[in-house]
C-alpha cells in the first residue's frame, strides 16, 4: 500500500492541527485509522496548533550526532542546535496539556558524550524531569548477550549499547500508570505482605528493548534512527489515558504512530521529510 501525501481540508474539531500557517499556506496532510501525518517544519505546523492540546508526547528529534537521515543535515554548529532545541522545547511546552507527558529520546556517542544532556538541559526551562529512563538495547549477563547495538571499532570507547527517554512534565506532578507496564512478582509472598492487589509491580526505569534482527535497511523502513514500537507503546501506555491525544513533532518513519494505532488511541506526527513521511502512511496502511 503506497498512500500519496494531500492536503486533506477538514473542521478544526476533528483535527489538532489548523490547516495551513498565518499566511494560509496549506501543509500537506493525511489521516487513516485516526493518525494524522502532516509533512513539514515542526516549528512551523505547531505555531498553528491550539494552545494545550495534546497530552503525550512521544518523540526523538535529531541527535546532531552525524546520522545520515534522508535530507536533514544532522551535524549543526552546537550552539544553533541548542537555540533550536529551546524553540522546540518552548512550543511542545505551549501546545501540551497541563498534566502531559513528553517522553524524549536522546542518544550520544563517544566522541560527543554531553550532547544529549545539553540538549535534554534545553527543556529544563520550560519542564520539570519526572523520570529518567534508560532504554537498553544490548545486555551482557555473565557470557551470554542478549539484544542488538551497532558496534564501532575503537581503542577509546565502549559499544553504546543504551539511550536515555527523557520523561518531562510542566509541573513534576504528573500522575502515571506504573503498574501498565509492570511486571509480575517473582516473591508472589510480597502481593498480600505488603497490601498489593494483584500480582503486578513497578518494572523500574531501565528498559530492555532489543531492536529485532534486519539484514537491510529496508527492514527498518529505511530510517537511519528508529526506535522500536514497543519503547512508545511503553511510554503511551505510562502516561495513561485511553482517550489521550498522541504526539510526536519528529515523525521520522512513524513508529509513535503505529504505537499510538496498536493502543487504540488518537495520533499526530510531523515530519519535514517528505519521503519518511510516505514510509509512515504506508506502515499505518497495512
């Protein structure tokens, strides 16, 4: 299935998005199965979105690491960067609902150890940091590994084998669903010795998540920077809220999307690249 991107004109209540900028400039958008993919600059599109609008905030914008998308040039002067990030961070602040959720996956290398703290720091300003998540992809337990990292040949650094989710709230008040994405007991003494309900508990904040094994990069939607479906569905599921709005400003190949699709909940993306944005209509389409 090969959907084709158009400007699709509706009422402003059946859409978190206004159809076009101040100066009526219409942006290129489709919906299916109730997700909305609209093609342009994240700036620009949120600019026309209303104020408090969105409840969960799904998204992993550019690194700035040198990752080889299809058009964005991901190496920026570093302070450029930064002042961009804050204009980012200042409008997801202005379109989220005052107990929203933006969860922001940010990664690193080891040349650049600091970038995704700096960038994280951008946030602070306008956030307060609820929770601090660290997505393991790879692991090591005495000699067997389990999942995947992309290997780099160094005498200096370690294989990065884990990312940060960054979880930021307007006020660090916020109210979560730990217990959707808990786990079971494996004392099951500890469910009545402690007043538990059922069999379920916090699983923590370190996440393993081990992307599944391609051999090409059409098999991950030809994305240089993709996170599982599973790592949204974590986040979305968190948040809670069966009838909450999800968001991502950085739609890349759509994997927020077709988590917010698999949950049965309502979902936004942006992305400037008009050819990630096709992949995503067509991953929603099947």
């Amino acid at each position: 299935m090969n959907l084709q991107i158009g400007h699709t004109p509706t009422a402003i209540n059946d859409s978190v998005v206004a159809p076009s900028d101040s100066l009526g400039r219409a942006f290129p958008s489709h919906r299916i199965d109730g997700q909305e993919v609209i093609v342009g600059d994240c700036l620009a599109v949120m600019a026309t979105m209303p104020a408090c609008s969105v409840d969960v905030v799904v998204t992993s914008p550019p690194y700035n690491i040198g990752i080889a998308y299809q058009t964005y040039h991901d190496r920026l002067p570093r302070d450029e960067f930064l002042q961009w990030v804050q204009k980012v961070a200042a409008s997801l602040a202005r379109v989220m609902r005052s107990d929203a959720s933006l969860f922001l996956n940010l990664g690193a290398t080891g040349t650049d150890p600091w970038i995704a703290m700096d960038a994280a720091a951008e946030f602070r300003k306008h956030f307060t940091l609820q929770n601090q998540i660290v997505w393991v992809k790879s692991i090591s337990i005495g000699s067997e590994t389990s999942g995947h990292f992309k290997p780099i040949t160094s005498k200096r650094f370690l294989n990065n084998n884990h990312e940060t989710i960054f979880h930021f709230t307007k006020g660090g008040t916020t109210e979560i669903d730990r217990l959707a994405i808990g786990v079971p007991f494996k004392d099951k003494s500890n469910i009545s010795r402690w007043g538990h309900q059922r069999d379920r508990r916090c699983a923590g904040n370190t996440w393993f998540i081990p992307y599944e094994t391609v051999r090409s990069r059409r098999q991950k939607f030809d994305h240089p920077a993709g996170y599982p479906v599973e790592l949204a569905q974590r986040c979305i599921l968190l948040h809670g809220g069966q009838d909450a709005i999800v968001f991502d400003p950085f739609l890349g190949a759509g994997t927020t999307l077709v988590a917010a699709k698999k949950l049965g909940r309502r979902g936004v993306g942006i992305e400037i690249d008009a050819h990630y944005a096709r992949v995503s209509l067509d991953r929603l389409g099947t």
